[in-house]
C-alpha cells in the first residue's frame, strides 16, 4: 500500500479537471442533505482540489478545506480564485489528528475520499469532537455493493490506486456513525454507470496498475463478477456511492 500524497501529488491537476469530481450527483445530494445557514462554518476534510469546499462556501460563513496533499491544496486554492471565491482557509494535515478545538465547526464533511482513510473510527471521533453541538456530519463516497462477500471490489480498486484502503458497505457505515456517538443518520445510495476506461481514470489503462486491474477482472468468475456489479461484455462496472449524514446530539 503506498502513501496516498504519491497518487494525489502526482495526480493533483487531473483531479482538478475532473468533471464527475466538479459536478457529481453526489456533491449536489450532499449540498442539499445539510441544509446550510449562512452563518455555519464548515470543514471539509481531505477536501482534494475543493470542489466541496466551494460549494460550502458559495452558502455559509466560512469553510476550512483541510487536506494531506499539498499539490491537491494548491490546486484548490486556483479553482477557489477561479470561482471567485474568498471565504477558505486551506489547511495541511491528517483526518485522524485534526488541529482544532473541540466544538469549533456547525458541520463537517468528506467526499470521495474516505476510502483511504487508514483508521475510519479514528476520523469519526475527531469529526464528532471538533463539531458543535447539533452540528452535522456528511459523508459521501463509493460503497462496496453489500452483494460483494468476496472484498473484490476493494480488490480492483486497490490494484488500481495503492493508497485505496477500503470502501465499506453502507450497513457497515452506518454502525461507524451511530457508535461513534452520532444520531440521526440518513444514507442515500446511487449506483452510477461506469465504463471501465472512466472509472479507471486518472490511471492509464496500459499502465502497470491498468493492467492489473484487466488481468484481475477475468480472472473471476461470472457470480463473482456479479456480486460486484461488473458487466464484462460491455466493460461497464455500476458504481455504488452513498451520501451519508448524521447529527451530533
């Protein structure tokens, strides 16, 4: 498994051009779901390139776009200036050790990333911690199909990008949530069709890693393949995101 500030640094600026990661269906559900005041002040964790950030920004008081990856900071710092945007701090550090004071934001989110996240409890404790009372928490990220009892799924995604750690099924993110002292939780799911070239992307597919994935996709079976959603005829993998939020009691 490699550091994830290798994959993110290197790919920083096509995560920026990403049109999925500009205008996701996901971001839009998110954005609604927390029914923002403009008075809120928000933080977004591994905030990438800001495009979650931005949005927040464009409807409350102030948004700290916190992430591990310096190249994906500065690359939401040009989009927020693009945007015209000037009420977000940018902030460097880990998810599981943030440097705040307890009961500082009315929300906190995360969006297509917490799949990488090494220690998912951890994040959730911090997030809880840092939040007001009342506050909110929004998660949205891609889910392993709960018909997926083989892990195959997390198995493809980590031959693709080696920092991927897992992407959990949204009955296991719901018990996370609720036991890291959360009440309220709401989770959305959407299933996304994707063709292989797209979803492989920023990943070449003659690349080792693109490769990899090709050889690992037939060498399973039909029912496996199945249980993970994957049409091998037509190279199209239904993509399972959630949106997810919760509130601090």
């Amino acid at each position: 498994m490699s550091d994830y500030r290798d994959f993110f640094g290197k790919n920083a600026e096509k995560y920026a051009a990403s049109e999925s990661h500009r205008n996701g269906k996901d971001l839009e559900i998110l954005i609604n779901l927390l029914d923002l005041k403009d008075s809120y002040r928000c933080l977004d964790l591994a905030a990438g390139t800001g495009f979650t950030s931005i949005s927040l920004a464009k409807k409350v008081q102030s948004v700290v776009a916190y992430d591990g990856t310096e190249q994906m900071l500065e690359q939401a710092k040009i989009l927020s200036e693009q945007e015209g945007v000037h009420n977000i701090s940018f902030v460097l550090g880990r998810v599981e050790d943030l440097p705040f004071n307890e009961s500082e934001f009315d929300v906190v989110t995360t969006r297509r990333a917490a799949h990488h996240f090494h220690d998912k409890d951890q994040f959730l404790r911090e997030a809880f911690r840092v939040m007001k009372k009342g506050g909110k928490l929004g998660i949205a990220d891609l889910v392993e199909p709960e018909t997926d009892d083989q892990g195959n799924y997390n198995k493809l995604e980590i031959l693709r990008d080696q920092s991927h750690v897992r992407a959990e099924k949204i009955s296991q993110w719901k018990i996370l949530v609720k036991k890291a002292g959360f009440n309220n939780v709401i989770a959305e799911e959407m299933v996304e069709p994707t063709h292989f070239l797209k979803w492989l992307y920023p990943v070449d597919e003659n690349s080792k890693s693109g490769m990899d994935v090709k050889k690992y996709i037939e060498s399973l079976g039909d029912e496996d393949l199945k249980k993970m959603d994957f049409d091998i005829h037509n190279m199209i993998l239904q993509k399972h995101r959630m949106v997810l939020t919760a509130e601090k009691p």
